[in-house]
C-alpha cells in the first residue's frame, strides 16, 4: 500500500510541507511567542487565547507522554477548529456520493487521521515564534482571516500563515489555514479525490485506518 500523508508532496516543496504542519504545532506552542494589538479583535484573541490554553500541557516536552501531548492537541482541534466543515470540504463531492455507512466511517476516522498526522510531527518544532499580525475581513461567509507570521531562528524571513476564522454556533472556530497562500483544505481535498478515484471510497477508508494504525504504533517506538 502506498503510504498517504495529508498534505501531498507533489503540492508543496519540502519547505512548504514542514511549514504547513509546523502552522499547525505553532498554534499549540504559541505561548509568550505571541503577539497581537487591542485593535485586531475578537477572531485573533480566539486565535491567541487557544493557543494559550494549550502551551502549558504542549511547552515542556520533556515532562508530558505522547499520549498526553496528542489527546491536548485533539483538544485543540475539536475546540477550536470546525471539523464537520472542514472534513465535509476535504470530501468534496465524494461526500454526496457516499452511502450512509461510508459517510459514518469517514467521520468516525477523520479526527483519529488529522490527529495521528500532526502529532507524529510533534518533534518538528525547533525555536520558532509564532506572531499574530492583523485581522481583516473577508467576503466569504462573513469570515475574519487572521494572519501571522511563523519566525524560524534559521531564516531571517518569515512565513505567512493565514487563519480563516469564521462564527458557527455562535462561536469562533478556524475552518482553514492557508500556507504562502496554499489552502491546506484545498490541498488535502486533491490528494483525498485522488485516492478516492484509484481505490474508491471504501478502498479510501481503508487506507485512513491504516495510516492510523501505523502512525499510533510509530508513535510508541
């Protein structure tokens, strides 16, 4: 079986790939690395408080399991990002194509994927500050895109990081994060279309359980 990640190499270089997943540890290792002015609002004080809430179980590695720096970062993403938008897109048409009971197994291994994806990345941090520029609005949806910037120690030129930020339920939640540009959603909707037109959807599935089977028996060793 060829192994699938979530975000395709054929889409973004080497630099871009680890950025993309580092977006996503940043957000959990933001800390005092964070930055933002009274003026920039609501949407970047959801973005700035979550990643607060998270530094204190995420910051001391060296103290905390796996197991544990997983389960907060799955806290992390069921709290603060909206997954059923986010998996639904990922999806794209295939969801409406897809009997009841595939769209059941779909949305009960989505979370398991994501997570065991980016926590097995875990280790890629290495110094790197993560700072809150602005907010602007957006014509999408009425969304507010917050945007960063990602400051390695090994490069005087930071990386933009965009957060799309959106009020469902009556609550923040980020339903996209976009990398120097790239929609790691639209990223991860062509590599899952692309394996859904090879192996088909429960061929798909298949292959979303294995990935994490084998990234949790990684994880352990």
């Amino acid at each position: 079986m060829k192994a699938m990640t979530i975000i395709s190499p054929g889409r973004l270089s080497g630099r871009r790939h680890f950025i993309a997943v580092l977006a996503i540890l940043l957000f959990s290792f933001s800390g005092a690395s964070v930055s933002a002015s009274a003026n920039d609002g609501e949407a970047s004080e959801f973005i700035r408080d979550l990643g607060e809430r998270a530094v204190d179980v995420l910051r001391d590695k060296e103290n905390t399991t796996f197991a544990e720096r997983e389960s907060a970062f799955r806290n992390i993403l069921v709290d603060g990002f909206h997954l059923r938008t986010i998996s639904r897109f990922v999806l794209g048409r295939h969801w409406r194509s897809a009997t009841k009971a595939q769209r059941q197994a779909y949305n009960d291994v989505f979370v398991d994927f994501i997570v065991r994806v980016y926590a097995s990345r875990f280790d890629s941090y290495g110094g790197e500050q993560f700072e809150i520029l602005k907010a602007v609005n957006s014509d999408v949806e009425g969304d507010t895109i917050v945007r960063t910037h990602i400051l390695r120690p090994s490069s005087s030129s930071p990386i933009g990081v965009d957060y799309r930020v959106r009020v469902i339920d009556g609550g923040y939640k980020v339903v996209d994060v976009t990398v120097e540009g790239i929609s790691m959603l639209h990223t991860h909707r062509v590599e899952f279309a692309s394996v859904i037109n090879r192996k088909g959807m429960d061929g798909f599935l298949d292959e979303l359980r294995a990935q994490v089977v084998a990234r949790g028996k990684n994880a352990v060793n």
